[in-house]
C-alpha cells in the first residue's frame, strides 16, 4: 500500500512538471529580510506620523494662546480708549474730573 501510495505521488510529481509546474525553493534569508525592512519602515512612518501630530497640536496651542493675549491686549486697549475718550468724575469731594484728551489739549492751547 504504501509502495502505491508513493508511485501515485510521483505521478502526480511527473504530471505536474510536465505542465510547468515545478517545487519551490524559498529562501528564508531574503523572506526575512524583507520583513525586518517592512517593519523598520512601517515604525518609521509611523514616528513620524507620531511626531507631524505633535507639532500639529504644538502650533494648534501656540496660536490658541496668541489669539487669547490679542483678545486681552484689544480689551486692554478699548478701556484705555474710553478713558481717554470719555468725561468722567473722579473725586466728587475734590471736585476732580476726567476729560478726553482732546479737549484737555483745546484747553491748554487756548490758555497759552
């Protein structure tokens, strides 16, 4: 049985490389080194996906802070404008007031 089993393997052997079909021989040297470079080159990319989104989010907050301390400077600027834009009394006792800045100007132009 076993003597049958083995002739009809090598039939099929003999039937297939008649047809052009032929056994393998893989190298395992190349197959491995051909995954060691694949998965270098997918830990590259992905470090440096990694980093891209680190300096992303960097620039995200740096802008975000920048936006803030021009809102601030902008609000810092308005109220000095109404103050010198602006009458206002200070000290109702001393009879102090505030007046804008160009008439404090016509006033000191018009004295001299």
């Amino acid at each position: 049985m076993i003597k049958e089993q083995k002739s009809n393997i090598q039939d099929k052997l003999k039937s297939s490389i008649s047809l052009g079909v032929t056994h393998d021989y893989v190298n395992l040297r190349t197959v491995a080194f051909w995954m060691i470079l694949g998965i270098v080159m997918v830990t590259i990319i992905l470090i440096g996906l990694y980093n891209l989104y680190n300096y992303n989010q960097f620039l995200s907050t740096q802008q975000a802070a920048i936006n803030a301390e021009y809102h601030e400077l902008e609000q810092l600027r308005e109220r000095d404008r109404q103050k010198l834009t602006s009458f206002e009394m200070i000290d109702e006792e001393n009879r102090r007031f505030r007046i804008p800045i160009d008439s404090a100007m016509t006033l000191i132009a018009s004295d001299r």
